[in-house]
C-alpha cells in the first residue's frame, strides 16, 4: 500500500524476485559491492521495496531517506553515512 488510501498494487513473489535480481544486476554493473553504503531516496512505492532488497541480496548496507526531507538534510545524511551510491 502507498501513502494514499486506497493506492495500491499486487505483485507475486515470482515477479518481485525477478525485479529484485534485475536491480541487484544494475547495482553490481554501476561497481556496488558487498559492504557499500547506498541511500535510497523515495516516496513509499514498489520499487522502494525492491531496490531495499537489492541492496540486501548483494550485501549493501541500504539507508532510507524520508522522501519529504530538504535537499540539505538529505546531503548531510549521505555525507553523515558515506555512501557510495544513491537512489532516486
């Protein structure tokens, strides 16, 4: 379920793995290895979720960012956590 009521969507797990195997492929195509740090900055969707478990399957520590957050307080968690990576 979204932030909205009554906003919402159905996946199997078949298809959510292939997502997740999909973004994890990308992740390890843009260097993101085992141990990195990665923020994920995004509104409550699907593909929160799988990108938060894309970074799980490879070994990346993720970190979500509150998609309401200022473009400062987000920089200052990026740099507070050193990541490597962000998502948008």
């Amino acid at each position: 379920e979204g932030n909205e009521p009554g906003d919402s969507t159905k996946i199997t797990y078949r298809e959510l793995l292939h997502k997740v195997c999909q973004f994890a492929n990308v992740l390890r195509s843009q260097g993101v290895k085992k141990g990195d740090r990665i923020s994920i900055y995004m509104p409550m969707i699907l593909e929160l979720v799988i990108a938060m478990l894309a970074c799980a399957r490879i070994g990346a520590l993720h970190s979500v960012v509150f998609a309401g957050f200022s473009a400062d307080s987000l920089c200052e968690r990026i740099l507070d956590c050193g990541c490597s990576l962000l998502i948008t």
